[in-house]
C-alpha cells in the first residue's frame, strides 16, 4: 500500500478509530504497550499483560483454538475486554515474536 493510499484509509476513518490508529503508532514507534508489559525473569521475559503473568501468547494461542473474547475472559477472569484489545494490538505489531513464542511453548 502507497503513502497515498494508506492517506485515504486515514482519513475516511471515524474520529474513535483515528484515535486507535494514533495511539497505535505512538506504541510501535516507541515500543511502549498500554497494558503490557515485559520483565525479565517473569514468564521468560515475554510480553504478559500488565500486571499479571498471562503471557500475550497464551491468550492468542487460546484465540486461534478457537475461544471467543468471551470464553477468554471467563477463563481469565482476572483480565477485562480492554486487556484483550491491548493484547490483540501487541500481538498484531509484534506477530513473529508472537509465533515463535508459541513454537517453543509448544515444544516445552
């Protein structure tokens, strides 16, 4: 996609959407994730959403296995729907390191 392309997209978004378009940029360009967070030496340093142990990747395993947001919830219920928005962005951005965590989860 062009830069005049993607400028078209932009700018027929709705307001909510190009206020989630932003604070997606600002996110990656910085590398800093509302709500996710990563420590060394928790869960192997892999991204977890903040304030817990639940690594990204867990939840976008349980995703692909075919569980709703809600199932998601229900099983997590520490977690909120906001948690799962900022997990699904981290995990869109951050894809191959996503899979490969999920590889070597698997292979444990």
């Amino acid at each position: 996609m062009t830069l005049d392309e993607l400028r078209t997209h932009l700018l027929a978004l709705t307001p909510v959407e190009k206020a989630e378009v932003v604070q997606l940029l600002v996110q990656s360009l910085g590398d800093i994730w509302l709500g996710i967070e990563k420590t060394p030496g928790v869960v192997g340093g892999d991204a977890c959403v903040s304030g817990t142990r639940i690594p990204v990747w867990d939840l976008v395993q349980y995703r692909r296995m075919g569980a709703s947001d809600a199932k998601i919830l229900e099983a997590y219920p520490q977690l909120t729907a906001m948690d799962l928005t900022h997990a699904w962005q981290y995990a869109e951005a951050h894809s191959a390191e996503i899979k490969l965590a999920i590889q070597q989860n698997e292979a444990a």
